[in-house]
C-alpha cells in the first residue's frame, strides 16, 4: 500500500518545466512534475504526490474526498504535516515471511 498526499502548485520555474513548488499541508516541496507531461499541471492546480513525483491532477472534490478519508482513518493532518516536513524519510525493509 502506498500513501500519497494531495499537493497544490504555488510554482512552476518557466527554466525548469517538470519541477514545481507546491504546498504539502502547509511544508512547500519541490516535486517532479514530468509524470504530468500528457496534461501538464499549472499553478493552481492540485496533484496526488508519491516519492516526491505528482502522479496526477486533482480535483478540490478529490482532495476533500482525501482528507476526509484520512480523517475517519485516524491520519489527521498533524501526522501528514509531521511526514511531510520530515527530511529524515527512512526506506522500508519488506522480509518475506518466516525470514
């Protein structure tokens, strides 16, 4: 299962095209946008944001839809916000079971 996090474009730099600046439940990333190329997103727009690349565009319908999710899920968005801003992401070893 993954977690991606709603995302909403402040910038994109004209020099650099596929990066954007966009608010992450209030940290602003850079993220690549380069997956968008068939619809390219603007500022303005919201994207669904995984492993730091924008997935796909977003509705402010769908973001509702999100966080109102993550809510009934017990992911307020203190615990978003705390891995959002964290700088110290760790990779996750998967085991097979019985190893």
């Amino acid at each position: 299962m993954c977690l991606g996090i709603p995302g909403h474009i402040l910038e994109i730099p004209p020099d650099q095209p596929d990066l954007g600046r966009v608010d992450v439940e209030g940290a602003v990333r850079e993220i690549n946008l380069s997956l968008l190329a068939d619809d390219p997103a603007v500022p303005g727009d919201w994207v669904l944001i995984h492993l730091g690349f924008a997935l796909e565009k977003m509705t402010e319908t769908d973001v509702a839809e999100m966080r109102s999710t993550r809510a009934l899920l017990g992911f307020g968005s203190d615990a978003v916000s705390d891995l959002v801003e964290s700088d110290e992401w760790q990779p996750v070893t998967l085991r097979q079971p019985g190893s």
